[in-house]
C-alpha cells in the first residue's frame, strides 16, 4: 500500500498530489538528460570524432560547440562501447541479443546493421515519453530512412512501443519490474539467449534499492548474460562532487551515485545481486589500451597540446563489465555458438586486468 493511502480525507489528497509531482518533475529533469547525450555525441560527430550517420535524424535544435575534453569524453564513451559490443557479437555469431536500459536516442542498432553486424533481437528501453519521441524520429520522413533497416514493417502500439522483426523499442520505467517485465516478453525476449544489456549512463538517475532491484531480477531470468555498465566513478573527489552540484543545479538528483564511488562500490552492486564476474575499466585505461589505435587521431582533432582536463575527465567514467552464466555448459570449450564465462570479459585481450576478478 503507498503510504498516503493511510492518510484520509484533503491532508492525504494534497501529499499524495505533492508526492506525485515531485516525482514527474525529477523524471522529467531525468528525460532531459537524454537531450543533452545526444547534442554531445552530436557535437563529437560534426568535428570528426566519429561517423555517426543516423543521430541527425534525432536532433531538432542548432548542436553548440562543446570542449575539446567533452568531445573526447563522447568519442571514448562511444568508442568502447562499440568495441565490448562488436566482441559481444562477433563471438556468438550474432545468434544473441542485446537489451539497452535507458536507452533515449542511441543510434547503435542502426550503426551495427549499418556495418553488416545484425543480432536476432536488438531491445531498446526508456520512459515512454521518451520512446514515444523516439518513435517519431524513427518514422518521419527523411534520408537516412530507418525504417528501412528493420526486418519487418514496424507496428506502433500507444504510440510509445514498436516492434519491427529484430528491432523493439518499449516505454517502461525500469525501476518497476513488473512493467520492464511485461514489456520484455511483449517483445519476444528469449531468456536462453546470450544477452548483452546495455546501461549507458543511466543508473546515476535510479536510487541504489531499484537498480539492485533490477539486477536481482536480470540474473535470475537471463540464462547467459554480459552487462555494460558505463557511468561516473570516483564521485566523492573535488571534480566528482562538481560533476555532482552541476546536475543538482539542474534539478537531475542522483541518488545512484552511491554506488559510483570507487571499483569496489562498482563491483559490489553486481556481485550482491547475483552477477559473478565483475571487472572495472577506469576510462583512462580504456582510452590507454582498447582504444589506443585511434588516439593520436583523435588528439589532432582539435589540436589538443594538453591532455590534463581529458585525463581528469576520463578518471571519472567507468565501463563496468559484469557477467553472469548460468548455463550448464558454460564450463566447457568454446564453440557451437558457446562461449565459456570467463571468455566473456569483452576487453580480454586488450586490457591489462589489473581489477580484482571476482
Ligand atoms: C543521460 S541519458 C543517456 C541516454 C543514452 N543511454 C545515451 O547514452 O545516449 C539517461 C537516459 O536514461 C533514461 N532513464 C533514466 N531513468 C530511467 C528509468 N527509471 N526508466 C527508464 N529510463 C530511464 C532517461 O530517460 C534518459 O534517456
């Protein structure tokens, strides 16, 4: 029972009212925060940091120049990003799936399929007012048609949900299992399936219970799956609570930030809620080894002499990787389309593993 309901009469009425409101103007704050990812990618995207041919298709506004250390930030996060995903794929041949958490206007489905790297269900996720904004994106006229890149024609129901063969976008509020849950299955969702899940800044906006919540429940349900986690760490520094105040100032709270602390906080949250193996990679590593092929490019860009802002950045992003197996043949050799867990960490051979396995 929700607590105001054992308040009668006008006093219950006006909390309950007063309750509400706070809590549509945080989501909204949150919703927000959506907008300003994708002007950043797309700030990233009109320099050259990196091609993204499909996020025009999302923005409506003028994009402003952003920072030469911002652009980079975007440019890493992307990058490894597509990197763990591309492994993901490539290592199960594609007979996986992948499910992004808070997703707002990401354009990866359409970057892979772009690129010839197609996955039997691609799952998209967010508020559905967001969703339902993304939907119009989606099928308004207009060069690249996206469209077109579906397997099947797309059926749009309550203007927030599409389904379109291997593409699905659902509006559900993730901090409410029952919702995610019903609108996973509505999707087809096949919990035997390797699948990849995809949390990509989002968890910062979810108080610690919920996302637990979450992750409890993903582990039970999924029989072979990989997390992404991308998000702040080392929060607690003089950046971090800068990082922090800007947001506040926005009206965004963060009462995920609890768990952003350090790799132990990181590694803790998935341990606690059943993932087995869990490995942090501070951005700066990442940027130092998994991408280390692009960076001199990358630094030229804007002619960057002073790296001293990116490092300070990137020291405060994590990609947290976190796996959980439960089939029973994960124990034993690759192949059939079976990777063992361990195999699974999608930075293996490229990152020096300096994070404690668990
Ligand atoms: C900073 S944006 C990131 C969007 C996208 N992942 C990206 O990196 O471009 C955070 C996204 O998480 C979504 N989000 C936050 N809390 C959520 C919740 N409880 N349920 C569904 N989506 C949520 C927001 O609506 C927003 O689209």
């Amino acid at each position: 029972m929700e607590s105001e309901a054992i308040l009668d009469g006008e006093l219950g009425e006006e909390i309950a009212t007063r309750r509400r409101s706070h809590s549509f103007s945080d989501d909204y704050s949150v919703q927000k925060t959506n907008d300003d990812a994708t002007h950043c990618k797309a700030a990233a995207v009109q320099l050259g940091y990196y091609k993204d041919e499909f996020l025009n298709r999302f923005i409506t506004e003028d994009v402003i120049r952003r920072d030469p250390e911002i652009n980079i930030g975007y440019w890493a996060r992307v990058a490894s990003i597509s990197t763990a995903v591309d492994r993901f794929v490539l290592r199960h041949q594609g007979k996986c799936q992948i499910i992004s958490l808070g997703c707002g206007f990401d354009t990866l489905y359409w970057r892979q399929k772009a690129a010839g790297k197609h996955v039997q269900k691609f799952v998209e996720v967010d508020f559905s007012s967001v969703t339902a904004r993304k939907i119009k994106h989606i099928m308004k006229p207009g060069q690249p048609n996206l469209v077109e890149y579906f397997t099947e024609k797309p059926k749009d129901r309550q203007h927030a949900d599409l389904h379109a063969g291997d593409y699905h976008l659902v509006g559900a509020d993730i901090r409410q299992w029952n919702e995610l849950e019903t609108k996973l299955e509505a999707c087809g969702i096949d919990a035997n399936l390797p699948t990849l899940f995809l949390a990509e800044c989002v968890f910062p906006y979810i108080s610690v219970d919920a996302t637990d919540k979450l992750l409890k429940e993903l582990a039970e349900m999924f029989q072979c799956a990989v997390f992404l986690n991308y998000e702040q760490i080392n929060v607690t520094d003089r950046f971090g609570k800068i990082m922090e105040e800007n947001l506040e100032h926005r009206n965004v709270q963060l009462p995920g930030f609890a768990a952003c602390v350090n790799e132990d906080t990181h590694i803790e949250r998935f341990v606690r809620n059943g993932w087995k193996e869990v490995k942090v990679f501070d951005m700066n590593e990442v940027y130092n080894s998994v991408l280390n092929g692009e960076t001199t490019r990358i630094e030229k860009i804007e002619k960057l002499d002073e790296m001293l802002l990116v490092r300070q950045l990137l020291l405060h992003y994590a990609l947290v990787m976190a796996i959980n197996d439960r089939r029973p043949t994960a124990s034993a050799e690759e192949g059939n389309g079976h990777a063992a867990a361990g195999s699974l960490n999608l930075f293996a051979s490229s990152a020096p593993s300096s994070q404690t396995p668990v």
